[in-house]
C-alpha cells in the first residue's frame, strides 16, 4: 500500500497554513520572510562553495614532485621534422590591391582578383584606414591587404 503526503490526506492543510500566516503580524511576518531568506542565501552559499571544491586544479604537491625524464636516443631512429604551418586566407572582391604598406596610400603592388590564395605572415597594423594583414603570394610577392578584404 502506497504511502500519502501530508497535503494529499487532508486537501485543507495549505489554508490552514495561510491562515496561520494571515494571523501574523507585519513583524512577525516580515521576520519569517527574512529567516526564509536567509536559509536559501546560506543553502546558495554552500552549493557554490561545494561547486568550486569540486573544479579539480593542480596539486602543488604533485607538480613539485614531477621531474624531466631524459629519454636516451634510439639507434636508427630518427626524429620527424613537420612541416611549419602556414595559415592562408583567400581574397573576397572581385579585385584587390596588394600594398607596400599597411594603408591605403601607399603604392600598389599588384591587383589580385578574387579567390586569390594568400599565406598570412601573422603581423597585422591598424592605421587610421582600418585593421591591415600582412600577407604574401603564391608567387613569392609580399605586401598589405586589408582584413575585410581576405576570407
């Protein structure tokens, strides 16, 4: 046989309850208020301290305790050399002037036309003209674009 809740045998039990609290006073009602306050801001303050005891870091034992390991060579066996990577960006007008330097005064190098692939060498300006990327060709040539214009 299934056990009842409280509220289910007998259905007058959260009148009962609200017109016990009717009954209170304002400071007897606005203390209650406040310690059911206080109870869920204590319950708020476990849970979060008990979350961040959870977040594993680093043992400060276990770091000090770890060591380099030297692994001696072996014979015939040579380590593999990868190749850099290279970080590329197409070209996205239908025209684009490669420039010696990053703005839009300086000389044009070339016109590159759309989908030109291009290696990003990483070193990026900002001139009054906006954000410019330094970039070189398949062909070897070297110069600015400016980032809204590269993919």
């Amino acid at each position: 046989m299934l056990s009842r809740s409280p509220l289910s045998m007998n259905p007058n039990v959260v009148q009962h309850a609200w017109a016990r609290f009717d009954d209170l006073g304002n400071f007897q009602a606005a203390s209650l208020l406040v310690a059911a306050l206080l109870g869920m801001l204590a319950t708020a303050v476990c849970l979060l301290i008990g979350a961040r005891l959870l977040v594993p870091g680093p043992a400060p034992s276990q770091a000090a305790r770890v060591a380099p390991v030297q692994v001696p060579p072996v014979a015939g066996l040579q380590p593999q050399r990868t190749a850099p990577v290279h970080l590329r960006a197409l070209t996205i007008p239908p025209s684009v002037n490669l420039r010696a330097e990053p703005t839009t005064a300086a000389q044009s190098l070339a016109v590159l036309p759309q989908n030109t692939e291009l290696e990003l060498l990483g070193d990026d300006e900002g001139a009054h003209d906006g954000l410019w990327r330094h970039v070189r060709t398949d062909d070897g040539r070297e110069g600015w674009i400016i980032v809204t214009a590269l993919d």
